[in-house]
C-alpha cells in the first residue's frame, strides 16, 4: 500500500493490500479545510507511549486507563518547544474504534499546527497511516464488517445531522437488510429455475415460469428504487453544489460571507481579488450546501486572473446550481451569462446585488422576473431576484429558492431512504443489468439455465454489497475509497 | 530406476475399478482386493449410468482415460440424452445397461489390465509405520504392503441390511459386511458417521402387464460415451412408466410402522432427492399418484428394476403395495426392496487429492466419502487412484478445479463443506455449468489424461485434429452466407443472404435445420457438429462464463501455504480459525467456500498472506 499526504487520489491493489499491525500509526483525521478544531490519530501497540512523550500535562499519559481524557500541551521532545494546547483521549485496546489501543488529540491549530503535532509523533517512532488504514486496522481486527466500514466512511464524510442520520441507518444495517430480502428473492428464483433442470426425471411440477417473473420484476423494482436512493444519498453525503459566478466586484464572496457568516473570502474593492475557487459548507433545512464562489468574470489579460475565470467555468459546468450575481448599480442587461456556458440543465438564479446602494426610487430590477429558457418560456428554476448581500435583504427568498431546486434534484427524498454510496450504485447497476438480460432471456423463451445463469449473476452482485462474496475487486473498491485519517 | 510403486486398492465397485486401472497403467503394481471377485462391477441399484449431472462426470472420466464411459456402451441397452428441450449445458446422456454384460465387461477389462492382480480377500485393518500407511491386513490372515492403499468400501463398512423388522449385517443383499476397519480407524483418529441409502424390489418381467403403461423408448439416434468403443451402439430395449395408485398408498400408509424409517430402527441420514416410496406417500400426501419406472435388467434375463419404489417395508407389505398398480396385478418378486445404513468419514477430513489428512498414503473415494451414485464414486476413484500414484512419486497431485469439470466440483464440495446426506451431482452445483458440458470434456481434460499416460499420444494427436476442424468450421460457418430467400424466416428474406452462424443463432435452429435451409453442410462427426451448434449458439454466454472463470481464478490461484499458521491471526474469529485448521484450504478460493466463512475472514487471511512482509513499499 502505498502511502502520500497529498495528491491524486489512488486505488489500492488489494493483492497488494498490507497492514503491519506491531507498528503504530497516526494520521490528521479531521478533513482538510473544514472546521476550527483538528483531530490528530494515535493508534497501535505504542499508541499511548508515543502519546505520553509528546505530551506535558498534569498526569503522566502512558499511566492513564482508557476512556479518559487529559488536558495538556503538545510539545517537540527534542526541543521542549510548545506545540499547541490540546485534549488528549485515551483508548485501551480493545475499546478503540481500531481495536487497538489509541490517542486522539484535539487541537485548536489549523492544518499546519495539526501537521506538526503529526511531525513530533513520526519523530517518536510513529508511521503515517495509509488511506483507509485505520478502517482497515478496525476492520482486521474484527471491530466492523465490510457495509458498516463503508457506512463509518460516510459517517466521518457526513456534513450535516441529516445526513449522519442516514449514515446512522446504514450502519445499523437497513442495507443489508433490503439486500438480504432481494438475494432471498432471487434465490427463490434460482431454485425454482434449477428444479425445472437437475429434476426433469422427476414428477414434479416443472420450474414455475411465472413465479420467476414475478420474483426478477419485483427485484428489479426495488433495485431501481435503492438506484433514485443514490441521488438523496449523493446529496446528503457530498452536499448541493451552489457555485457564485458573475462579473468581478458584483459582490459575489460578500454574497459568500454572508451565507457562510464568516469572514472567509477576502472581501476589497479591487476587481478580481477572488482568483481562486473557495468552498464553504452550510446548513439548509438539514441539507448539506457546499457553496463555491468563484472569480469574477471578465476578459483579463492578467494569466493568473484567467485561470481564475476558467476554474469559474468549469465549477459551473460540475455545480447543481449557479447564482449569477450581478451589480444592480451597474447596466444589468450587460452582466447576463453569456450564453451556453451554464448547461440548460443547470439551475440558474440571476441575482441583482447591492440594492442598497442605488438611488431611492430607483427601479429595483432592470431584467425581467425570469430568464426565459430555450424555448422560450419563463423557467421558474431561473429567476432573477433583488438582494442586498451587504444588508442581507432579499437572501431569504434566495435560499428558498436554493430549498426548491434541492427538493427537485432529490428524487423521492426521505431521511427514512436507504442511501446508497458509489460501489453500491455501480453494484445495484450491475445486478440491475444482469435482472434485465435474465427477464429478457426468459420473454424469449431461452432455456432455463441461461436465465439462471444472469439471475445467479445479479444475486452475486447483491451479495457482493452485503459481503457474502468476496472478490479482490470489492476489497479494493472498499479499501481505496478512504482518505486518510476517517 | 526406482521400482513401481505399490498400491492396493481396496473394494471391487466403480470406485474401485477406475483407481486399479488407473494406478496400473501408470506403471504401478496394483493388489485388487474384494471379497468376491466376481462382484466387480456390479451394479448395486438401478442398472443406468448417468443421468443429469452425473452424465457429464461420466464424460469427464472418459476424457481423462478412465472405464466408465467405455463400460457403459459396451453394457448399454437403451441409450437416451436428458433435457434435450434445454440447452446443451444441461443436457446428460444416460444409458440403461445390461447389468451382467456391465458387470462381465469390467472384469475382462480389470483381467486385461497388466499390473492388476485381483485378490478375493477381506480388509480388516490397515498397517501405519510413522505417519503413513505401509500395508493392508486381510481377514486370510495376508499382509499386503503397499507404498498407498486406496479405500473404495462403498456400502460394506459395519453395513447393516433393513427389511421391515429383519435386519442383518450385509453390504448388499446377500454379501458379507467389511467390519472392523472402521473401528480402527476410528482409533486412529477418523470421524465416523452413518449414512442410509435403499434400493427398490426386483420383479419378474413375465408377470407384468406391459400394455398399461407408458412405453420409454431411447433416442433415435442413440450416443455413446467413449470414442474408445468400436462397436455399433443400438437401443435394443425399451423403458416403462406406469403410477403408484390411491390404493398403493393406503397399502403404504395403514403400514407404516412397519416401516424401519418410520419406527425408529434406522437412524441412519438418507438422501433427500432419492426418498424412499414411503417417505415420497407420508411426506408429500397432497401427491394423487407417483411415477414408477420399469427398467429391464439386461437383455438375458426377464428382471425389472422398479425406479421410484425404494423401500425397507417388510416383504409382504412390499408385494402388496405392488400389487395396486395396474400393470403390476399380479406381479412376482424376485427380489425385495431394502435399505442399507452403513458407515462414512466425513469428506472435510480429505485433502483435495482425496488424500487423508490423517495417515500419509492413505485415500478415500466413492461412498465411503459420504457421496451416492456410480458416477461420483468412478470419479472419485480415478482421481484417487491417479494421486496415490503421484504421491508415491512425490509428483505434483492431479487437482481438478470447479471451473474445469463437475468431479472438481464434487471433491470441492466434499473436502470443503463436507456432506450432511449422501451426495449427488446436480449442474446447479457448478457454478460454470454454461463451460462444463458434454460435448467439450475432452477439450477440458484429456490434456491431464495425456500427461498422465492414460490417453494415448494417438488419441490425443487426434482429438486435436478435430479441436482444431471445429474451430476452422466455426470460423467457415461466421464468414459462410447462404441465400435467405430459402430461409422460413420473413425478417431475412429481404436482406438477400445471411451467414449461416446468424441462422444458427436463430432459436430452435439447430444444426441439421441449416441443411434443410439450403446451406451446404460439410459431413461431420457428431461430435464435431455438437460443438460448432453450441459454440455459434452460445457465444455471448459463452464469453460471459469465461470472464467469470478468469475472476474465479485470481482467488484459486493464490496458495495458502501448508505450514501457515493460523493462530498467528490477530483479530480472526476464534470460528473461523477452527474452521480453518480443521480444513486447512489450499488456496484462499476454497477458504471461501469453507461454510460459515465471511468475506472478512477471507480478506482478513488474504492480507495476513500478503501482509506478513514490511511496509517497504510504503512512500
């Protein structure tokens, strides 16, 4: 298994897949660029010893049972200098979310006070873990199977209490649950497929055709419906991607602020401060908004500003809705998108800034109420509203309308759904496909053990996700979707 | 030069016939023992050799240079291919015999066998020297050493005969049980169980009224197994099916405490898919009436096997529920209905070379393994044989895998998951039946018959002759066109021509329909046309099966050493650690079949393998 703090994300070659539980490992477990608080991870046989000798507080660490925690400060050994303030946690195997024992140290400093703490624990004798290793280390020593590592992955992921909810409901096993009943199902089917082929001497009733249909169709139902699940679920798991575009110094990172009230983007009155894309995740109605804003836009001939405004193009191109932030102070029917470069698709909110600095009496909006699509209807997923991100007026009705687009996008939205993640998706895809082939091959008539054949497949595939069937694939999947320190 | 090894084979049944013939013609000395030399080869039960599933293991025995299959059509008398409305991978052709031809044609082959020498002797217990055994000891009072000694005891261990009330130590009717080597291996550290099995009663076929039933005729073009066999194959008898009636099941029902099964006198496990007449009445009553099959027992006698009516009823009670049948009025006897509960060794105990764990040199095949059925136990005795060779020469064993034949499906599924009922074959249990077909065992196998020296350099010469036309045929049939105004087909006829693997993809097109079309067929052997009809009618299925075989391999091919030490896995289940080291699996592929094994502890194990390294690779 390889190992990097950064760069591309990679797959892990699980005939390659190796652990080495006598050395300890630590890790920053907390997401990068999220949150004041930063979580530094401790787990292995000399957890708690590497632990104690990094850390000043009033008891010796190494001392400690597990379950406590200890006020203290972090500090580098070899020169006695502070690190940070911090709460250390202690675990004792195998009471520890690896099963081995463990330290957590909670700091207040960003990444690069966190990556230092990270330094003095290497220095002391530590390993970097790898991605996933911790999941890994808890599920090799027995401490969580296959769907719930998974689930703890999206747990850890998880933005918002709705969406813990659900990350809740998978470990808790209503996936495994459902699948279960669908293998059951098909395994009904199978048999009865089967009787129809190793029993055809006998007198028995022959295979029951149309009890098989019925068993594939009500599986491939269900099937489709854990399929619209993975909307809800990439939602809840990922968030609603709302990226701010427009031209530069319409007030987009005001706009950004105020929505994730904090003083985030660097806010002036130079055009194109703004050259990158800064990301903010907020709580709406439960929902998980990750809100993007971005350069301004406008013909520049300074290169770092363009990257700036094709990173804008291509947010846009990946968001779930764009708000084209305009200047209202400004001629509004110059600032429009130009055309094309934000996908029919593609919820869209023109909103007319800085209402509070024109003129009393001055007529609020200068476009009409909605953008009309191509066919030239008004489309009420484009309307333009009036806003002061300065004074706040108008946001409300701005994120009602953020509310709206989310409702639609999610298809059959309930906290009681079965969510489901990427492999799952790809897997329910595949037994989805082989459901198909198989009723196919049984409307044509084809012989029974080439239905069973596709059946078999698609019940495979179901317990792949349950784990009842393990293939190097599905350890790899697993393994490679965790980042460093969940 | 090394001298021969010597290996006896202990038991003259189907087992036993393939692992002496195939010890001996790898050029070891092979001591035959059985208590009556001219048993060998009887058929215990039903005079029928293969069947659905059972068929293809006959095949495979055939491709890999064992008897059965040459047997068979030298014995056979009626010759029929099962679920020919099906695809060809759940097709099985099974052969009614002519159980004293069968029985006669094994003997001259196992005489005609140089390096077998028979012995009509009993077994009552083995020689161990260390860890292996070095010789078998015969009730004559003989020692019979041996280098390896291959057991194919079938029924006869501690073997006890059930006839209503009567019992009596017997392996089959009329034949003394084998006692006392189970009791010593059991000494020895063998777990010993108890099976059960019955056969049906034997009638007098002048006594029957055949006009009531329904006739059973063979194909009209009957198929053999063997390419080996010179002779012309024929139907020369036909099959009778006629129905247990409301009366035959009172008679069965007002009776039953009478039954062994039923009272308590048989404790013995029985096969579910073979249940006796009285299990097939108590236990399915909503059932009006069941099929009885009337089989000929061969062309020089007037005997019928009475299929579908096993039973341990007494004798009396038997011919009276025989007698409500309409064809059977006033039919005679010959012989009754009995059930036979004998002992087994659980297979988990073998390894996958049918090699026990326990004694080196030491292997188990046939019923004693806890399997039913000729086939299963011909299988198992070639395997076991053709290993007990190789052990001897410290040669790598012969270990079929279950994407390459349905008998590596069964050891598999013996050595793995062991058995809680006598074991039968079904395709459902090959989980890559769609490749595992009749028509392409020779493709699959006769390479490790070849190898082995059972097939011959001639015959393998030229069965890669033919692999070789079929795959130029198949390529002829892609690219050949054929006018389609010809074809009963309205969507082709307006594209003027179609190649004749489109028209054979057509379903119910089948080979011979391409010649009524108009298209040009050259003049193949069966065989041949077999495999071009499936290969052209089966390619996307075909392709599919083969990628799954090729993910079935990554697991199969990874080892687990044969010293690994599980107790050295942290965090594995403390169950399925047990299970592990009781199995001891060979590869990470069979750890996972090991029932009650999750994915996790197979993941678990595989990163152990891998893992017991450095983090070296760590960047």
């Amino acid at each position: 298994m390889q190992c990097s703090l950064q760069g591309e994300p990679f797959r892990v070659n699980p005939s390659s897949v190796h652990v080495d539980l006598t050395q300890t490992v630590c890790a920053i477990a907390t997401p990068l660029g999220q949150g004041g608080l930063g979580i530094v991870r401790l787990s292995g046989p000399q957890a708690v010893m590497i632990a104690s000798r990094v850390f000043r507080g009033a008891r010796t660490l190494a001392d400690q049972p597990g379950f406590t925690v200890h006020l203290g400060i972090v500090i580098d050994p070899e020169t006695n200098l502070e690190i940070d303030e911090v709460l250390a946690t202690v675990f004792r195997r195998p009471r520890s979310f690896t099963g081995e024992d463990a330290v957590e140290f909670s700091a207040h400093g960003g990444r690069i006070v966190l990556s230092r703490i990270l330094g003095v624990l290497i220095s002391c004798g530590a390993g970097p873990a790898s991605p996933g290793e911790f999941t890994l280390r808890a599920f090799l020593n027995g401490r969580i199977d296959l769907t719930r590592a998974e689930a703890v992955a999206d747990l850890i992921a998880a933005k918002t209490g709705e969406a813990a909810k659900a990350a809740m409901k998978q470990l808790r096993g209503s996936l495994l649950e459902e699948i279960r009943e669908l293998r059951k199902t098909l395994i009904g089917a199978i048999a009865r497929l089967e009787m129809g082929i190793d029993f055809t001497e006998e007198d028995l009733a022959a295979g029951d055709l149309a009890d098989v249909k019925v068993r594939l169709q009500d599986v491939s139902e269900r099937t489709g419906r854990l399929l619209e699940g993975y909307q809800s679920g990439r939602i809840l798991r990922d968030g609603f991607t709302v990226v701010l575009a427009g031209p530069p110094n319409s007030g987009k990172s005001t706009l950004f602020n105020y929505l994730a009230q904090d003083e985030r983007a660097i806010v002036t009155d130079i055009p194109g401060t703004t050259r990158d894309v800064l990301k903010e995740f907020i709580n709406l109605n439960g929902w998980p908004v990750c809100l993007v804003d971005t350069a301004g836009v406008r013909e520049t001939s300074d290169v770092i500003e363009r990257l700036g405004v094709e990173r804008t193009w291509n947010a846009a191109l990946e968001a779930d809705a764009v708000l084209w932030i305009i200047d209202s102070t400004g001629d509004c029917a110059k600032q429009l998108p130009p055309p094309g470069v934000i996908p029919e698709a593609t919820p869209l909110a023109i909103c007319c800034n800085k209402i509070d600095a024109l003129p009393p009496g001055s007529e609020v909006s200068k476009v009409p109420p909605f953008l009309p699509n191509t066919s030239g209807q008004n489309d009420d997923e484009r309307p333009v509203l009036d806003i002061s991100a300065r004074t706040g007026t108008g946001v409300r009705d701005l994120l009602g309308v953020i509310i709206r687009w989310i409702d639609r996008a999610d298809t059959g939205h309930s906290v009681d759904m079965i969510t489901i993640n990427d492999r799952h998706r790809a897997v329910l895809m595949a037994a989805s496909t082989s459901l198909q082939t198989a009723m196919q091959a049984l409307a044509a008539g084809n012989g029974a053990e080439l239905v069973a054949f596709d059946v078999k497949n698609a019940a495979t595939s179901l317990g792949e996700i349950i784990g009842e069937t393990t293939t190097d694939d599905v350890l790899g999947e697993i393994f490679s979707r965790f980042c460093i320190g969940k | 030069m090394r001298r021969a090894p010597h290996i006896v084979v202990i038991g003259g049944g189907h087992a036993g016939i393939e692992a002496a013939s195939a010890a001996a013609r790898m050029g070891a000395s092979v001591t035959f023992i059985t208590q009556d030399v001219h048993a060998i080869g009887r058929m215990s039960c039903n005079p029928a050799v293969g069947g659905i599933g059972k068929g293809q293991i006959v095949r495979e025995i055939d491709a890999l240079g064992g008897r059965m299959g040459y047997l068979t059509d030298r014995a056979g008398i009626q010759f029929k291919i099962l679920n020919r409305s099906k695809g060809p991978a759940v097709q099985s052709s099974r052969v009614q015999c002519d159980r004293l031809l069968y029985q006669s044609a094994a003997q001259s082959d196992i005489r005609d066998t140089s390096g077998v020498s028979v012995v009509a002797d009993s077994v009552r217990g083995i020689r161990i020297k260390g860890e292996a055994v070095n010789a078998v000891l015969g009730n004559s009072g003989e020692a019979y050493e041996a280098d390896a000694v291959v057991l194919a005891a079938g029924t006869f261990l501690e073997a006890i005969i059930h006839v209503g009330s009567s019992t009596r130590p017997a392996g089959r009717l009329g034949e003394a049980p084998a006692n006392g080597l189970s009791g010593q291996l059991r000494e020895l550290g063998f777990e010993v169980g108890r099976l059960k099995t019955g056969t049906p009663p034997r009638l007098d076929g002048r006594t029957i009224d055949y006009p009531v039933c329904d006739v059973q005729p063979g194909d009209e073009l009957p198929r053999g197994f063997s390419r080996r066999h010179p002779l012309p194959i024929a139907n020369r008898a036909v099959c009778w099916l006629t129905y247990t009636t409301a009366e035959t099941h009172k008679v069965i029902a007002d009776n039953i405490g009478s039954s062994p099964l039923y009272n308590g006198q048989i404790s013995g496990i029985g096969p579910r898919y073979c249940p006796s007449i009285e299990d097939k009445i108590m236990k399915f009553s909503d059932k009006p009436r069941h099929q009885i099959f009337l089989e000929p027992e061969g062309m020089g006698t007037d005997e019928i096997y009475i299929n579908g009516f096993s039973t341990s009823m007494p004798v009396d009670i038997q011919a009276n529920a025989l007698r409500t049948m309409p064809a059977l009025r006033d039919v005679r006897m010959t012989r009754p209905g009995y059930a036979v509960e004998y002992d087994f060794f659980p297979p988990t105990q073998l390894r996958l070379t049918l090699e026990t764990k326990l004694v080196r040199g030491l292997y188990f095949c046939g019923q004693i393994n806890g399997t039913s059925g000729y086939e299963e136990a011909a299988g198992q005795g070639f395997i076991a044989g053709v290993n007990a060779v190789l052990g001897c020469r410290d040669e790598e064993p012969l270990i079929l895998d279950r994407s390459e034949s349905y008998i590596g499906v069964m050891i598999d599924d013996l050595v793995t998951s062991g058995v809680d009922e006598p074991y039968r074959m079904f395709t459902s249990r090959a989980e890559h039946r769609l490749h595992l077909r009749e028509d392409n065992a020779q493709r699959r196998l006769s390479r490790y018959g070849h190898r082995l020296g059972l097939v011959s350099d001639d015959e393998f010469e030229d069965l890669k002759r033919q692999w070789e036309q079929t795959d130029n045929h198949i390529e002829q049939f892609r690219r050949t066109t054929i006018s389609s105004k010809t074809v009963p087909f309205d969507g082709l006829k307006r594209q003027g021509t179609v190649t004749m693997a489109a028209l054979l993809r057509i379903p119910g097109v089948s080979f011979a329909d391409l010649g009524r079309f108009g298209a040009d067929l050259p003049d193949l052997e069966d065989s041949i046309a077999d495999a071009i009809e499936v290969a052209i009618k089966y390619e996307g299925y075909i392709d599919r099966q083969t990628r799954q075989i090729e993910q079935f391999k990554k697991l199969e091919t990874q080892r687990i050493p044969s010293a690994f030490t599980y107790t050295q896995l942290t965090g594995l289940r403390r169950e399925a650690k047990e299970k592990f080291m009781r199995i001891r699996p060979m590869t990470l592929g069979q750890a996972s079949r090991i029932p009650g094994i999750t994915s996790s502890d197979v993941a678990l194990l595989m990163v152990h393998l891998h893992g017991n390294g450095s983090r070296s690779s760590r960047g």
